[in-house]
C-alpha cells in the first residue's frame, strides 16, 4: 500500500535514484535498536513525506476496523538504514558504510540485496502503469546499489 500512495502522489518521481534506494529501504530493514542515521535535509524531508504517508493508511485501516494501532504501523517502517543506503549508491566503499551504523555488516548486505528486489517491483510497476521517468529512475537506482561485495556472489 505506501509503495501504491508513494507512487501515484509522485513521491518517487521528483527524487534522485540515490534518494530513492535509501528512502525505500524502510521497507526492507527489520532491525528495531540501531544507531540513528544522519540524514540530508531532502532525505529527512522523504522520511517526513513516508512516515505522513503511513499515518494517513494507518488511519483508514483503523476506520475499516483493522486493529492494528495508527502508530504501530508508522513504526513498522525502520528508517535506520537510509544514511547508509544512501551513501552507498553514491559509492562509498563497502569498508566506509559499516562505520556509518552499528547494523552488522551480514544485515546491511541483505538488506541492500532485498531492496533490489523491492527496486525492480516498482520499476515494473512503473513499467505496467506507463511512467517512463519512475521506470528510469527505479532502474538506475538498482543499477547504482549492485556492486562490490553485496552484489560478488
């Protein structure tokens, strides 16, 4: 649901594929007690734009009678890794990351290969809906996060 309302309020489309890979690995990173990231003004405000996004789907599934509390969903969404993912895509070295968390290294790479599959949903997404500029842009941030040791195997 907040990749669906993220794509057709054009959440994505405005923004750099770098900013893109970082902001969606919200949607991939389990881990709750992690060092909290320093983030750029335009990433902050991303997580800003995905945290309003989620209080509004919150709310209307609590209206239908889901159970599950506005907050809890908000928070289910971990932004503890877009620092990280973020500097990645802009080719920090692997070596450089880890010293940005303290997420061990086995989770940042599984992290950075799940969002790739999360990358390439939407980029079809975008395909079957008919944005060319999100299929461009969704494409070259899974282009820029497979390299070096997460993508070697």
């Amino acid at each position: 649901l907040i990749v669906t309302e993220l794509v057709f309020n054009n959440q994505l489309t405005d923004r750099p594929p770098e900013e893109i890979a970082a902001l969606l690995s919200c949607l991939v990173f389990q881990q709750r007690n992690c060092s909290e990231p320093e983030l750029t003004p335009a990433l902050d405000q991303g997580v800003k734009d995905i945290k309003g996004i989620a209080e509004k789907i919150g709310q209307t599934q609590v209206d239908c009678g889901l159970l599950q509390p506005v907050g809890e969903y908000v928070e289910s969404f971990n932004f503890g890794l877009v620092e990280v993912v973020y500097e990645w895509a802009r080719g920090m070295p692997f070596s450089d990351i880890t010293k940005l968390t303290d997420v061990q290294e086995g989770i940042i790479v599984r992290t950075i290969q799940r969002l790739d599959e999360s990358l390439r949903d939407v980029k079809d997404a975008a395909r079957v809906i008919g944005d060319p500029v999100l299929y461009q842009k969704m494409d070259q941030a899974s282009t820029i996060i497979k390299r070096d040791i997460v993508f070697a195997a």
